[in-house]
C-alpha cells in the first residue's frame, strides 16, 4: 500500500510516470524502507497503463463488494459483564450462556 500511496502522490504532484528511483526517494524521506522487489512488482503492474483506467477498474470492482452493516456481534461488553458478574447470560443468545467465569 505504501507503494501504491506515493506513487499516487507523485502523479498528483505532476511526475506522470514516477520511477523506482523516484518513489524509494519519496518513502526514504521520511524514513520508510522500500523492497525492491515489491517495488518493482508494482511497478510492472501499472506500467504502460493509464491511471484513471486503473482507478475506474477498481472502482468498479469494489462495487460488488456491497454496503450496509454487518450483523451484530455475540455478547456485547454488558451483556459479557453481566455473566461474569451473575453467572446469567443477558441477551447473550449462547455465545456466553455455558458459564460464567469465575
């Protein structure tokens, strides 16, 4: 990701086609190493194509992901406290009904 953070802020800066030498210059200013290899293999992947492209394609597949919120989780800290405390689940629904710990 931070290879992928600074190449986009190097384009945004104005270098259309930031190098390898230009994002390890960029991350090494402010004290983050670089793996070459990493870097390179990012690199090939956008090489030779266009960036509004990318991002569209991406966009696009992080559609299908879908929204809205996830279920709630088991016990709530309360509800937790509350077997702890009395050794009774509290709308706990089994997650910490087997018994409290003592």
């Amino acid at each position: 990701m931070k290879y992928v953070s600074t190449y986009l802020m190097l384009v945004m800066g104005g270098n259309d086609s930031p190098s390898a030498a230009d994002v390890t210059a960029a991350l090494e200013k402010v004290g983050v190493d670089v793996d070459a290899a990493d870097l390179k293999r990012f690199l090939a992947g956008v090489e030779g194509k266009d960036l509004a492209e990318i991002m569209a394609a991406g966009k696009e597949k992080l559609a299908k992901f879908g929204g809205g919120g996830g279920g709630g989780g088991g016990c709530g800290f309360a509800a937790l406290k509350h077997c702890w405390l009395y050794g009774q689940p509290q709308n706990c629904r089994g997650a910490c009904s087997t018994r409290a710990v003592a």
